[in-house]
C-alpha cells in the first residue's frame, strides 16, 4: 500500500508520534488526529503531516477525519469511552471505505480478564474484526517507557522503582519500536490482516536487572523496591489516580506475577528490519528525560 494517506489517532502520543515520523521519513502522506490543536500539535506538523482535530466518541467528527484516509492507526488513551471509540472508528471506517487498521491493544486484552480495561481491548478487538476492515491487532507487553511516566509514587527518575511486581520479568518494550512496527503493517497490511501480534523488547529483565542496567548506563544509582499489591494501589488510590486506572493496575500487577507480559519474539525485527533496543539503548536515547 504504498500510496494513499494513512491516519495516525493519537499522533502527540509516544506510539502514534513515532509511528508519523516514520512514515514521514518514508515520504508517506499523513494525517494526524488529534484530540485538542496546541503546541504538540504545531510539533506534528513541522513533520510535514496535515493534522485534524477529532473527538473520537463523536461518530461525525472521526468520520470527518477519515475522508480520503486508506489505512487507520487506532489508539485510545487510558480513559473511560474505549468500546465507543471503538464502534465509532470501525463504523466512520467501514463508510469511507478504510483499506486497513492496525488497532493498539495489551498483551492483557483476553476475555477472562479481571482488568476491566483489559477485558474491553479484548471486546474492542472483536468487534473491528466484526466490522469487516481487515484488521491487525498488537499486544505489547509493559511500555519501556513505563520508567519515565511521571505518575505520583514513580520515582525511576529519582533512583527508585517501586512496583508490585515481585521478581516477575519481562522485555520492555519502546515506543519507538512500536511506532516502527505501526508504520510497517500500514505500509504493506495485507499480509497481516487479521493478525495478533504480541510486541516484546530485546532482553527478557527482572526488575532488578532492569535497576542495574540503568545504573550502568546513566551513571546513577538505581535500585527496585518490590511492593504488595495492595500498597501499591492504595499509594495510587492517595495520589488521586482513576478508579479505573487502579483497578487496571491491581490486576495486572497479578498477571505479570503469573506471567502474562514474560516472553520475547521476533516479531519487531520480521517486520521491520531491525531488531528493538535494549534498555540501555532506551536509557541513553532518553538520557535527558531520565535526569529531568
């Protein structure tokens, strides 16, 4: 599909942003939905990407935004509305004649789930299989950039991961990975329509191990504090975090012991080329975010 222009939703977000400067580095035509117009928006066009403001749970605005659009990348921030988005995305879709759709799920997303959150990625997986756009789902395991989110209680940046993960492991993946993988499949999708495509970093870490490679990469001491569970919702629960975003991470928390997010594959360096960084390629390429 190497014409056409390609709709990237969440463009000022780590995974949509990456995957506009790919595709403008390709040459590609890109449109950028965004939710508000503001200076993120101003850093989306210097790309060369036309960029739209859309509300994604008003059907007309997002099919508006998809006049003219070949390929769609869906991706719905961490806020109550992810199913209607969803149905309003695969119906604006289905009615300006949407060639493809990669869809942002989690490698939690599974019927059983007991995050709630988790669940509806499941739900919202079938139903843009329902809507007859052929459709490629991605599963990633937790963000790298989990270590940079400025959540109250996160302390990386000062030295201190404190999760309720135990001696749990997995391969943290990089936004940066993921956006060149979106732009792969919105490039060529036919091959992958209809495929489930869980996304892993390079190294399978505990986060011990994760602590020491920050150490020796940004020269610093790092160290992890494993915490319960419950403490670790309830400092969340302080901070004045969502109900949902609480109830999201209590239960995560336990599939990662159960080893929901562990593994790794090749599917970033099958389709793009190149393998995902490391850790400590993450660390140095956010060395100026981790000393913030």
């Amino acid at each position: 599909m190497s014409e056409g222009t390609f709709l990237i939703s969440g463009a000022t977000g780590s995974t949509g942003r990456e995957a506009v400067n790919v595709l403008r580095k390709h040459g590609r035509k890109v449109r950028a939905m965004l939710h508000r117009d503001d200076g993120r928006a101003e850093a989306v066009r210097k790309t060369g990407a036309e960029t739209r403001v859309a509300d994604m749970l008003d059907l007309n605005s997002v099919r508006a935004a998809l006049e003219g659009v070949t390929a769609v990348y869906f991706v719905y921030p961490f806020r109550d509305g992810l199913l209607d988005a969803t149905a309003f995305m695969a119906q604006a879709a289905k009615e300006a004649g949407v060639k493809a759709i990669v869809n942002m799920s989690q490698i939690s997303a599974r019927r059983e789930a007991k995050s709630h959150r988790a669940r509806d990625h499941w739900v919202s997986e079938r139903v843009f299989d329902w809507s007859g756009t052929p459709t490629t789902h991605l599963r990633p395991t937790f963000f790298a950039e989990w270590l940079l989110y400025p959540y109250p209680g996160w302390n990386v940046k000062e030295g201190i991961l404190r999760f309720p993960l135990g001696e749990g492991h997995h391969a943290p993946i990089a936004a940066f990975d993921q956006g060149r993988v979106i732009a792969a499949i919105l490039e060529n999708p036919k091959p992958h329509a209809g495929a489930v495509y869980k996304l892993f970093g390079r190294e399978e870490l505990n986060h011990h191990q994760i602590a020491a490679k920050l150490s020796a990469t940004l020269g610093r001491p790092f160290r992890y504090e494993p915490m319960s569970i419950p403490d670790f919702a309830a400092l969340m629960e302080s901070a004045g975090m969502s109900p949902l975003f609480v109830q999201h991470i209590r239960s995560v928390a336990q599939d990662y012991l159960d080893g929901i997010f562990s593994g790794t594959n090749d599917v970033v360096e099958r389709l793009t080329g190149e393998p995902p960084l490391t850790i400590e390629q993450f660390a140095e390429m956010n060395r100026a975010r981790f000393n913030a």
